[in-house]
C-alpha cells in the first residue's frame, strides 16, 4: 500500500482504531522514515490519545521482578 504522505499515512491508522480490541497486537516494521510513527500517531489518536506519541522503532523495555 502507498500513501500519499504523512496525513493519509495518519488516517489509516484513525481509520485502523475503530476495529482494535483490548489483547490485538499490531506489529510495525519498516526502514526509517517508512511511516511507523505516523501510522501509531493515527491509530492511538483514533482510540482517543491526545499526548505525545514516541517512534515505536527504538522502545526500550526494562522490566524487574518484584522482590520475593
């Protein structure tokens, strides 16, 4: 699929949201600059965030066991 720029990449993911549910797992890849940040922007903004959205392509996760 092509898009026409960073607006119609930003309206898929609105138009991706409506059909989301709680546990779906949506999996971007893409080179740099392919469009993954506007597509989440779409798709968060379509569920209803109005915050910052953060490229998905350098998450850093730590997770720690709670102590016993």
């Amino acid at each position: 699929m092509l898009l026409r720029d960073e607006a119609a990449t930003e309206a898929l993911g609105r138009g991706l949201a409506p059909v989301l549910r709680a546990g779906d797992v949506v999996t971007l890849s893409g080179e740099l600059g392919a469009g993954k940040t506007c597509l989440a922007r779409g798709v968060l903004r379509g569920l209803g965030l109005a915050g910052d959205v953060a490229s998905p392509t350098f998450p850093i996760v730590l997770t720690y066991d709670p102590p016993e």
